[in-house]
C-alpha cells in the first residue's frame, strides 16, 4: 500500500465569481441575523449581516472613489475592529486585491512588504506603522465609517482564478513572502466545513486570533458567514486570560485558537462552557498535555487541523471522523494528498515522505508574487510541496513529523522534534520546549532541549525523564533554559531564531 489518498473529482468553477460576494451570499435571506459580534470586556458590538453586506459594498465604492482600479492593491493596517473584514471583503468586491499585514509589525518591516507588492493605498489606523516614506496615499482607517452609506458597488465578477488578495508568510526562510490566493480559494475551503469544523448554521464560533492571519481570516470570519454562522471575535488587546469568560457569555459553541493560547486558559480555572460543543486547533502542532487538560476542564474536545498559508488546512480530524490518538488526522474528503520521497513518489505506508496537495486544488494558491522561481520551487509534476514530513498509517490517518528542515539526524536516524516535545511535556515545571539539532563542532551534532521554565530545572532530572520516555538517539544531550521561547506573530515556534541564538551563545567567549 502507497501513502496517497484516492483522486478527487473537484467542482466545476463557476464561470463569472466573486469571493467577497460568495461569503455574503447568506446576507439576503439572514439580514437581520448577527454576522459577527465584537465581544469588548463589559459589551457586545453586533453586525447584522445586512449591516456587514451594506458597509462591504459601501466602502467597495469609496474605495474606487479613491481613484483605484480593479488589480490595484490594498495594503491593510489594521488592528482587530470591524473595519478589518469589511475593507478586507470590499476591496475583493471592487476587483482590488487586499493585503492584509499585522498590526504589530514596525514601518521599516512594512516598508519592505510595500516593496513586494506595490500597493496603490495604505489603509491604516492611527496607532499602527507606516512606512515613512510611503510611496501611495495613506488613508486614516477612520474614514472607512463614512463609506458605509455610500451607494452599493456591484460585485466584480470574473474568472474565479484571478488573483483575489494576498497575504504574508514568513515561509521557511524567515523572509517575508507574499503569497497570492484566487477568488476560487473560498471554495477550496468547503472542505474543511465539515472534514474539520463540524459546522452548521446555529453555530457561534470565537476565534482568538489576529485578523491579519490566515487561520482567523478563514476560520474565525469568512467561512462561518459562508455558512449563515455567527462570528465572535475578542476586542483588541483581549489576554488569553479574559477568553474563558467571553466563551461563556457569548454562548460560544465552537472556539479556534492556536495551542498555546489554550495553555495561557488552562493556568487558570475556567467558568462552565455549557453551550461549547468543541475546541479546533491549527498553527502549530496541538500538545497530549494540553488536550487532555482542555478536556478534563470543559469536557469537550479539541479537533486538530495541519495546514499553511499557501492552501490553509487540509489535514484534520473532526467530529464525523475524530483522528486516531498520536495522528493529526485524515486528509480532508475532497482532498487528494500524497507523501513522497526524494524521487517523487508515494512513499509506502507507514515510511515518512514528504507531504504533497494535488496542484488542482481549489484552494491552493497561484503563487507568490512577484516570484516565479519560488512557486516553481514548490512544484514538482502533479503536486505541490509543502517541505513537511508525514508518515501515514494504513487507515488514512497522517501524522506530522515536523517540517523538513526541522527534522533531527541522531546517529543516522531521523527524529522528529514534535516527538521529543511530546514526550519532555510533561516534566514538572516546563511550560514550553523546543527540540532542535544543534552543532558542537565541525560534522557533529546533538539533539538539544529549549525549555521555557520559571527558573531553570536540573539538567539530570531532565535527562532521567527523557531517558524513561525516549530511545537512547532520540535524547536530548543539552538543555538550555528560556523564559520564554521565541514565536512569530501568529505564535508559531520560531525554531531557526532558537538554533542561532544557542549556537551564538555557545560561540561567545
């Protein structure tokens, strides 16, 4: 048996498409209903979907008012207000291509993604960076408001290939990319509807997400109102801390979030949930630990998901299909998903390879603009290649192991880091860890342990605990103590800024 799933037989696109009008498309028929519900600390903003669908095709018009031209782009910076997704869904239904950018970044970053992508306007709260020296208009965010009113644009329909927006990745060489998504890219994300979320239309969902990212933009907003659901989002400057008390209020009955922030929720007691039906998970790897306690504490569980900004998910478990224990999950239904080896074919079952997305996947990306040798880089015949290792069990079931340049090489054996996380979670005091393989000297490496800790925890203590849970290769030999560990903005595990700090430190007289 061969690690790939069956061929699937995609939908037919439409002929004439647009994105922003495929999520409102619900607008009509559920006007009065809430769209999204900004939940601030002691009240609820609420958008009805006809107030979302009005201020969307308002601010469409203000936008071309501006003198813009469908393919123009629109670099966002924006914080976590409501104007996010309306510029974000009125700019796709004008024919101008957003950009969506976090509010955390400093002007000299933006700067260099201005240099990407060109944008013809910056659309801009008044606390978030800028480039000093824009080289388009910079528009005050404020001003979107009085838009709202204005005369509704008509959707820009078109060939649901065309480029819709583009968001930024760091990728894997820590450089920002800039990563082209089609209008048809929406509909890719049906699959997760039910291979993942368990979705319905009387579903609440709160993501605690930034809107810049892709997980929130998706999850959190746009595939909710695809469905006729409800988003709740935090207000901004919301702590992890605060969650568990909005979950409660807003009757939320599915959260979204990254691992760690369930961590930061399980420091402390949580409030009865009892309109939660279950929790979903992406970004980075979802600990035992972590899932077990969520579930000890609200008695629901948590369904992973593994994906990227180039496709989203495209690997979870769900409440039709929950993934195995140790698995992530089953390729989504409608997926068509292979691990390779390093000649491009389907490795055997249970062999690791590479994980690959058919390239006719609705939901895949064009590519990344501006950067044809790039895109070409991640394709190879049929397929698109995520530079993540997997291995997949006879049922279907896919773990990840790990990106490909993370993976560990111990005496010849490959060893994947989530492994040797997985098994160092539990020791007393340790909040957070990182597995890397770290350089002693010319053509010699260790596999070493990062934790995050209070103070720092007994080298030899530690080495027991890894030596009761893990092969003799796979032991970490060196401990280096954190208080925290590094993390991007979307708080994934910065493991490349980890291994130069470590070996800096090492090289330091």
């Amino acid at each position: 048996m061969l690690s790939i799933t069956p061929p699937s037989d995609y939908p037919a696109l439409p002929a004439r498409f647009n994105m922003a009008a495929h999520v409102l498309t619900q607008a009509v028929a559920l006007a009065g209903k809430p769209a999204l519900e900004l939940l601030h600390a002691k009240h609820t903003e609420v958008w009805t979907y006809a107030q979302m669908a009005r201020a969307v095709q308002g601010v469409a018009c203000g936008l071309l008012a501006q003198g813009l031209v469908p393919g123009d782009r629109v670099l966002m910076r924006l914080g976590n207000s409501v104007e996010f997704p309306v510029l974000f869904l009125a700019a796709i239904a004008a024919g101008l291509i957003p950009v969506p950018t976090s509010a955390m970044l400093t002007g000299a970053e933006v700067t260099k993604l201005c240099q990407l992508v060109t944008p013809a306007l910056i659309v801009a709260d008044e606390d978030v960076a800028v480039p000093e020296a824009p080289s388009c208009p910079v528009l005050p965010a404020a001003m979107l408001a009085d838009m709202h009113s204005l005369p509704p644009q008509p959707f820009a329909l078109g060939d649901p290939n065309r480029l819709a927006y583009i968001i930024f990745t760091s990728g894997t060489s820590g450089q920002p990319q800039a990563v082209a998504h089609a209008h048809r890219a929406i509909l890719g994300r049906a699959m997760m509807l039910q291979g993942w979320y368990g979705l319905t239309p009387d579903d609440r969902l709160l993501h605690a997400g930034a809107f810049n990212w892709t997980y929130t933009l998706g999850t959190g907003l746009m595939d909710p109102w695809t469905m006729g659901a409800t988003a709740l989002i935090p207000a901004p400057q919301t702590p992890a801390t605060a969650l568990p008390d909005l979950l409660a209020r807003a009757k939320a009955t599915i959260f979204a979030a990254a691992p760690g922030v369930y961590r930061q929720m399980l420091r402390h007691p949580l409030p009865a949930l009892p309109h939660l039906r279950h929790g979903l998970s992406a970004g980075e790897a979802l600990p035992d630990t972590t899932r077990r306690a969520w579930t000890a504490a609200t008695a629901t569980p948590i369904y992973e998901a593994f994906g990227m900004s180039e496709i989203s998910t495209f690997i979870s478990g769900s409440p039709d299909h929950p993934a195995p224990a140790g698995s992530t999950g089953y390729a989504q239904p409608g997926r068509h998903v292979a691990l390779l080896d390093d000649a491009g074919q389907p490795t055997a079952i249970g062999t690791p390879g590479i994980l690959a997305v058919d390239r006719r996947d609705p939901g895949l990306f064009l590519g990344y603009f501006g950067d044809a040798a790039a895109t070409q880089a991640r394709f190879a015949g049929d397929w698109y290649l995520t530079g993540d290792t997997g291995l997949m069990a006879a049922d279907g079931a896919i773990t990840y192991l790990g990106r490909k340049d993370d993976m560990m090489n111990a005496g010849g054996f490959r060893v994947s880091p989530l492994e040797v996380e997985a098994a160092m979670a539990s020791f007393p005091g340790l909040t957070d860890s990182a597995a890397i393989e770290l350089e002693v000297k010319a053509g010699a490496s260790i596999i070493a342990l990062a934790y995050a800790a209070a103070t720092p925890l007994p080298d030899h203590a530690l080495a027991a605990h890894a030596a009761a849970a893990l092969a003799r290769y796979k032991q970490p030999r060196a401990f280096f103590h954190h208080t925290v560990l590094p993390r991007n903005a979307n708080g994934k595990l910065n493991r490349r800024a980890l291994r130069q700090t470590i070996s800096q430190n090492l090289d330091a007289p």
